[in-house]
C-alpha cells in the first residue's frame, strides 16, 4: 500500500507536467510547445514556411529552411517541472537536384518532475523521487510540387514513472505543406498517431501487478500563414482538433461518455529592425468548454540575432506565456544557430 501511494501521486505527477493542457492526458509535455519562438506565437505555426522553421510543428515544414536551423531551449517552470529540447531543421539537396527537394528535422524534448516527497500512510518521509518523460523526433520532408511539400515524423517516447516502471512508445506524425505563392501558405498536420504508454507493474507487485494503457490524444491541425508586406512579419492561424482516447470505467463498471476538444490558435510576428523580432499569440481558444477562454493561454515573446559572418547567425529567443490555473507564468529562454 505504501508503494501504491508513491505511485498513485507521481502518476498524478508525470501526467500534469504539461498542467495546463487539455484534459492532462498521456503525453502532456509533448504539447506544451518547441522553442520559444514556437511558444510565443501561440504554436499556431503548423503552416509557417516563412520564418525560422522547425519542423517538430509539421514534419513538411523542413524543406522550406534554406539555413540550418540549430534550437536549444530551457524552460522555467513552478512545481519542480523542467522542460527542456534541442532541435535541428535543414533544407537539404536530393542526388542530382540543383535546388535541393527534401528536408529534415532531428529533436529531443525532456520533461519531468524532481524532488517529490514521497511519503507513507503514516505520513512518514520514506524518500524523495523524480519522474521523467523524453521524445526522440525524427522527421522527413519532400517536395512533390514547386508548391507542395509533405513529410513524415517518426516519434520515440520513453518514460520512467517510479523505480524500474518505464514505457516505451512509437508514434507517426504526418504533414503537408501547400505554398498558395510567395506570401501564403497553408499546412496540414496529424499527430501522435499510435502513442501510448503501458505501465508494467508486475515486478513491483508480483501477481497483484498488471498492465495499464494511457493512450495519447490524436491531434488533427489545419493552419494558414501570411507574411506581411515588404517582410514587415508573419500572421499565423490554426485550428486543432484533439481526438481524445475513451475514459476509464468508473467505480460502478459505468464508462463516461468521452469528449474531443477544438482549439483555435493564433500568432503574430513582427519584424522592427532586422535584428530585432516581437512576437505574441493567443493559445487554447477551446470551443469545446462552456467558456471558450478558460483555458486560454496569452502569448508574448522577443527574438534578438546579429549575424556574425556571411555564414553564421546567432540569436537568442524569449517567451512568456501565462497558464490558466497559477499565478506563475511559464517562460522559455532559446539559443538560435543559422548556419549556412
């Protein structure tokens, strides 16, 4: 009973490490953001082949950056929560091709919970414990089209919940980028397609373990971007759908009905020096709920670079953005590398 306990609260733990997201199912930290360029625009850039691309967002993203793209970023947040990436995205050429007609992008997110008291029904301190969860990103972009690009991202969870209990999953994003001209663009993207997790607790319990399954929510998102007139910024939109796995029986046997979530994002870039960028968005516009802002997430953010050679630019991104149910805002600070 006392094991049950600790892991009772660090399951409750691990799985609100993303707090504000919607209805904290498995995989949370995985859809908080990337970067804190990404963040700061509201992640409304699923269809943003204009600025500086990651393709975490849509896998058909990476063709579109001419550079290498270098990410690292830290997040500070309440509650002992980290989380944390690294991420690469780069147009890259295909054999016999002058312009170059693939991409990819290569990312790591780590998330978790440290110093979590762990106590006994006697409310005894019996240790103190941490929790952790990281996706490992693989995508692959090609163009098909002047005007059409689609990609696939191949996607490794792994996460440990207490002691030796981990799990391990595989998941496929699948993307699609369509460049109406210079100045517009749409993009298609669905996500986590299998993720899910099984806890084994077998080896902890004997034949009182079992297996428990946490799916993750499939997410559906459709976006346009339009860049302003002579390269003033960026005007972004998106709308996702959360496909969210059926609930648990209840106590009773009685299964609750299950409900999907529509999320409206937004986000804006603006340009106002070359080397300064402001950016703001709006994130969790949730039609789903009775008050479509109680969930909402404000957005702010600020992009400095200077660029160091012909070749080589170095910038550093900032984000703020408010959570729902603290006081406490969740700020990311980034590195930004461009290299040609």
């Amino acid at each position: 009973m006392k094991k049950f306990i600790i892991i009772l609260f660090l399951y409750t733990c691990i799985t609100n490490t993303g707090q504000a997201q919607l209805g904290s199912y498995a995989g949370a930290f995985s859809r908080m953001g990337f970067t804190a360029r990404g963040i700061s625009m509201g992640n409304a850039v699923v269809s943003d082949a204009f600025g500086d691309i990651n393709g975490f967002y849509n896998p058909a993203l990476a063709t579109f950056q001419e550079e290498g793209l270098v990410n690292l970023g830290y997040t500070f947040l309440t509650l002992d929560r980290k989380l944390n990436f690294v991420g690469f995205t780069k147009k890259i050429k295909l054999p016999q091709q002058d312009q170059g007609g693939a991409g990819i992008t290569v990312a790591w997110i780590n998330s978790g919970v440290t110093d979590i008291d762990g106590r006994d029904n006697d409310t005894k301190q019996i240790g103190t414990y941490t929790t952790f969860e990281n996706e490992f990103y693989l995508g692959t972009a090609f163009i098909i089209d002047k005007k059409i690009s689609v990609g696939v991202g191949f996607k490794l969870y792994y996460a440990k919940l207490f002691n030796d209990i981990t799990a391990t999953s595989f998941a496929l994003d699948l993307g699609g980028i369509y460049k109406a001209n210079e100045n517009l663009a749409f993009g298609l993207a669905y996500k986590d397609i299998g993720a899910k997790y099984e806890w084994q607790t077998t080896d902890l319990y004997g034949s009182l373990g079992n297996t428990t399954t946490d799916k993750f929510p499939k997410l559906l998102e459709l976006g346009a971007t339009y860049q302003l007139p002579k390269n003033f910024g960026i005007g972004t939109i998106a709308l996702q759908q959360f496909f969210n796995p059926d609930l648990l029986p209840d106590t009773n046997g009685v299964t609750p009905p299950g409900s999907n979530n529509t999320v409206l994002r937004f986000g804006l870039e603006v340009n106002i020096i070359s080397q300064v960028k402001f950016r703001a968005g709006l994130d969790r516009i949730d039609f789903s709920t009775d008050d479509f802002t109680g969930n909402l997430e404000p957005t702010f953010g600020l992009g400095l670079n200077k660029n160091f050679s012909k070749n080589i630019n170095l910038g550093i991104d900032y984000s703020f953005q408010l959570e729902p149910f603290t006081h406490d805002p969740i700020q990311n600070i980034g590195i930004v590398f461009k290299f040609k």
